[in-house]
C-alpha cells in the first residue's frame, strides 16, 4: 500500500543524496546523473555557493508576502531582463504558474482570447497550460478543455500563416521543445513569426522553462535566433531545485498586469529569490554559457559514431539540452543506462533525452557516451 497518489510512473530507485553530477540511491549505488531533475539542477547538486545563500537567507527571512516592497526581487529580474527586450518579471513558483501568467497578460493586453500553440509541445498541467499542450495524452480524460488554443504543426510555416487570424493574441512557442522529442525550431519559421507577429499585432510567448537559464549555451534558447518575444517563461534551472519561476515582460504589457491582476501567495519568496540569485550569478556570464555550447558539441561528436552505424536516427538539441532518436522504443535503453549507472529520460517514445548539469566534467561526458555506445551498439545486426 502507499500512501500517495498513483500518478507518477516511479523508477523503482530512491536517491538520497548528490553532489555535482553523481547522486547516489538507497542502497549506496552511485550514478551519472543526466536527468539534473529534469533541467533543474543546472550548476549540479549540493552546488556550495547556492548552499551557502540559502542557508544564509533562511537565518534571515523565509516569508513576508507581497503585500510589501522586494528590493532582492527587483535586483533578480534586474538580472534577468538586462539585454533582453523584456523589462519587467512577475515571480511565482514553477513553469505552469508561469505561463499561467503569461495566458492571462496576453489576453488582458490584446484584449483578444485566441493563442496559437503548436504540436507536440508542452506548457504544464494545470488546466490553462495543459489546454495550451500540444499532446493529446496530456488531455485524455479532463473532459472539455479550454477553446482559445489553436494547435498547428510545429515548423509548419503554411499552418501557422492559416491560423493567424485577427482574434489571435498570441503565439506561445518553445525553441527547442522538450518534453515533444527534442525538436528544433526552423529558421524559416522564424522569419514567418516575426512577420506574422509584426503584421497581425500579435504576442510572442516563448517558453524557456525547459531550455533557459544557459542550457542551451546561451542564457536564453531564442537568443540564437532572430526573434524578439514579448513574454518569456522561466521556472527549472532557474531556482536549481528550489521552486521558482518568472514571466517576463516588455515595456508596453507593464500597465495591463497593474494591482489585482494576478497573484501568488508564495511566489518570490526571499529563500526563492536567494537562490535564484546565485544562479544567475553563476551561469549567465559570457565564459560559463561559451562552456555549456562546447561541452554540448563535444557530447555530440562523442556520440555521433552512433549516426554512422544505424544505432540512431539523429541527434537533436543545442547545448546540454539533446535528444537521441533510437531505431526503436528508447525505455529499455534507458532501464539498462541505469543498470550501468547513468540516469537519462525520455522525450517522447524513441527519444533518449540528455540534461546534465551545465557544470558536467569532460570526463563525466566521456563516461556518459561510453554507457550509451555500448548499450546502443549492442541492438546494431553487423552483415557478415
């Protein structure tokens, strides 16, 4: 019997501790961890210098509320929008919460309803975000869901054009879809957004829970790309295991989000905003998000012998951000890269998904792709 609700398929593994990319299970089995949380643990577990601003934070304040002033979150979404054609945040405590917000604003702005989502995407599970998800499992079972989503193909330049009518408020995008395969925003869609966006008066929303915060070798994914978003979510990597998460915004959206307009209760919070802090501190400078983008490469050219001989279709992804598409069903590869200690997920049926810590040693990458060959290379029928 159990105690907790059935709705998470567990591995039947409990880790109990880490530190950097290793963690370790309860039976004192030790691990490569390529799952960092699911993009969350970005600079690795137990990182001393986060450690260290939150233990200082907690003997100093865990909760006031925002009913008044925050000099530490201003400083934070100081630090998030500088560069960027943003210029305000809005902090809550996760991904979904995020682009919750981002929903809302971009209806109440517009003050049109219709948002235009794409396939295979993922947004979250409460019930706006899962409305806005582009995969029908997500769903299944919730009865009527919320009509102002439009669903079209991703990198179907021909859809998008037909979708975008006058009662769009927004396009709500991920660069790089994660939880969808690991697929890659085209550069020819690109241009159509920008126009489309331009010409229609619309919103751009891009989702960079899974793909900012430097895990794609940049400090946001869209930055290797010409687009020019709006709103953009944040959460994950952001608070490195401490629930966080933001929206951020330009200019011209600040008078529509004025007071009454949204809420959280604990969103921002001092412990939340401390860590976050540090993270941005440690991973957004110039030389740590060079070293995500040729730690991806390397990864990358460590496992492209797979692409020669068949043992896979393709390699997706940017940065520490990558998606191995098998010839087969990727679970079973996944079981044994955990028998041989290595912890990967899924993205998608045939997807090995690949997200460790930005903070990953050459030698653990190497270690890593020598688990994956071998598991891999063991499925390849050699012609005699």
């Amino acid at each position: 019997m159990t105690f907790l609700f059935n709705n998470y398929a567990r591995r039947s593994l409990s880790i109990v501790k880490g530190k950097g990319t290793v963690v370790e299970d309860s039976s004192g089995k030790s691990y490569l961890d390529f799952t960092s949380g699911i993009a969350v643990t970005n600079l690795g577990h137990a990182h001393p210098a986060i450690v260290d601003a939150l233990q200082q934070q907690s003997e100093k304040l865990w909760h006031i509320s925002n009913l008044f002033e925050s000099p530490e979150q201003e400083k934070l979404a100081e630090s998030l929008v500088d560069g960027t054609p943003l210029a305000h945040a809005f902090f809550c405590n996760s991904g979904a919460e995020a682009n919750e917000a981002a929903i809302k604003l971009s209806r109440k702005h517009s003050q049109k309803h219709v948002i235009i989502t794409f396939e295979q995407s993922f947004h979250g599970r409460t019930f706006g975000a899962m409305s806005a998800t582009g995969q029908e499992k997500v769903k299944q079972g919730f009865g009527p869901l919320l009509e102002s989503f439009r669903t079209v193909p991703f990198n179907d330049k021909e859809a998008l054009v037909n979708a975008a009518d006058d009662q769009v408020a927004a396009i709500l995008i991920e660069v790089i879809q994660g939880e969808g395969g690991v697929n890659v925003l085209d550069h020819e869609l690109v241009e159509t957004i920008n126009t489309l966006c331009r010409e229609k008066n619309i919103l751009l929303i891009i989702d960079e829970v899974q793909t900012g915060i430097s895990r794609t070798g940049t400090r946001y994914a869209y930055e290797q790309t010409n687009l020019k978003p709006d709103i953009v979510t944040l959460a994950k990597g952001l608070g490195n295991g401490f629930p966080i998460g933001a929206m951020l915004g330009s200019e011209e959206l600040f008078d529509s989000f004025g007071p009454g307009t949204h809420g959280t209760t604990f969103g921002g919070n001092p412990l939340a905003v401390s860590v976050a802090r540090k993270v941005t501190e440690l991973a957004f400078p110039d030389s740590f998000t060079n070293e995500v983008a040729e730690k991806g490469s390397y990864l990358t050219k460590l496992l492209s012998p797979l692409l020669d001989n068949g043992a896979l279709k393709a390699i997706r992804g940017k940065g520490l951000l990558l998606g191995l598409e098998c010839t087969d069903e990727a679970a079973p590869f996944i079981k044994q890269a955990e028998e041989a200690g290595l912890l990967v997920v899924p993205a998608g049926p045939n997807v090995i998904r690949l997200l460790p810590p930005l903070t990953v040693s050459k030698e653990e990458l190497e270690q890593a792709a020598d688990i994956l060959k071998n598991i891999l290379l063991s499925t390849v029928t050699i012609d005699s």
